[in-house]
C-alpha cells in the first residue's frame, strides 16, 4: 500500500522546525517506488511508506527519542526507529530530525553519466 501525499505533508509540518533554525535548509519530500524520502540538509533522515513515518536510526537520534520502537520501513530494509504518537509533538521532531541531519554523513557525490 502507497502512502498518501497527505500524511508525508502532515510528517513534513511536524518537523518543520528542523529546518527554520538561521542557515538551515528547508525539508523536502521525493517519491521513490511508491513510497516517500524526506531529505533535511540533502540528507535522507525519514521514510514513508504505508503511511508510517521511520527515522534514520543514530545515537543522537535514540538519546532523544529515548525507548523506540525498531522496524524495517520495507521488506528487506535494515530497522529505523519507527514513530508514532511523537510525531504529535512538534518541538520533539523538529530536534531529533534536525539531530539526525547533524549526525548523517553527506551524501556521496553522483558519478557524471557518460554520453
């Protein structure tokens, strides 16, 4: 089951404030197979899919978040830290996706396509 266009921007507005601090970028969302990337910073730091939201696992994640629920975001996927009831608080989402950001590596850059 796809996830609905209305829930990732319901994820999206939750953690919003991740990304208003001075300099910070804004979040932004891609489809990708039927499901949802959030990107903070040009970082992947949620998936989507069947309309749950996963944050990337990391330390600075869990000191945050405290007791999370791990599963894999689909078949075959490593575990994330799987939120429900803290999406509901916003100040909670907007600093732990922003210290998820802060905590990813960059990504790598892309190889040029040859023509």
């Amino acid at each position: 089951m796809a996830s609905d266009l209305s829930f990732v921007e319901y994820v999206i507005d939750q953690c919003a404030g991740a990304g208003r601090r001075a300099g910070a970028s804004a979040l932004t969302h891609r489809k990708m197979f039927g499901e949802y990337a959030i990107y903070l910073d040009g970082k992947v730091v949620l998936l989507v899919c069947d309309n749950q939201a996963f944050l990337k696992p990391t330390e600075a994640g869990r000191a945050l978040l405290g007791d999370v629920e791990e599963a894999p975001p689909y078949p075959g996927a490593k575990p994330s830290f799987l939120l429900g009831g803290q999406l509901e608080d916003r100040e909670l989402m907007a600093a732990v996706v922003r210290a998820t950001a802060d905590a990813l590596p960059l990504p790598k850059p892309k190889k040029p396509k040859k023509v």
